[in-house]
C-alpha cells in the first residue's frame, strides 16, 4: 500500500500517544497497521526525509497546533484533555478540521 496522506494518519496517532508511545513505535505499529510496503517505506522528499516520517511529523504537529497533544520531553508526547475526550467519542476518523 502507498503511504496515506496525514488525515487518515491522525486517529492511530493520537491513540498510540494515549497508549505511551515513543514515537519510533508508533511509526512502526501504523507503518504496520497501513501496511505500507518496503518500496513505499524508501520513498523520500527532495531534501532527503522519508516520506514516511514527513506525514507522521505532520500528523504530530496537527495534533500539537490542534491542543490533543502536546510535548513533554524530547520525543515525548503527552495526550491532553482535548485528545482524551475524542477518543472518548470513539470516532471512525479524524479531520484536520475538526481538530483545528
């Protein structure tokens, strides 16, 4: 499968960062969960960055920008109020929208 775009990448975010995730694990655990090919996993920007680890970067900072999460420590995040009572909700998805 071809790597998703960073809304579909939001919901498994946030509830990987309530499980404790660092976030090496949580690339992993959704790399696995979008079964993201090897190929597709080597695909990288013009400067070098993979792919891969530009959409999650972007699925992090929304979350941030968005108050669901914010960080505690050098790659650490924490799930704030906000995050909590979403996944409360148990919603099927997540919008860049409806956390801005």
């Amino acid at each position: 499968m071809s790597i998703p775009r960073v809304q579909p990448l939001l919901l498994p975010v946030l509830r990987m960062i309530a499980e404790g995730r660092s976030i090496d694990q949580i690339r992993e655990r959704v790399r696995i969960e979008f079964d993201i090919s090897p190929k597709e996993m080597a695909r990288t920007l013009k400067n070098g960055v993979p792919v891969w680890h530009n959409r999650i970067a972007w699925a992090f900072s929304h979350l941030v920008t968005g108050n669901e999460i914010r960080l505690k420590n050098a790659g650490v995040y924490k799930i704030m109020r906000r995050g909590t009572e979403i996944l409360r909700e148990n919603p099927s998805e997540l919008t860049i929208k409806a956390i801005h």
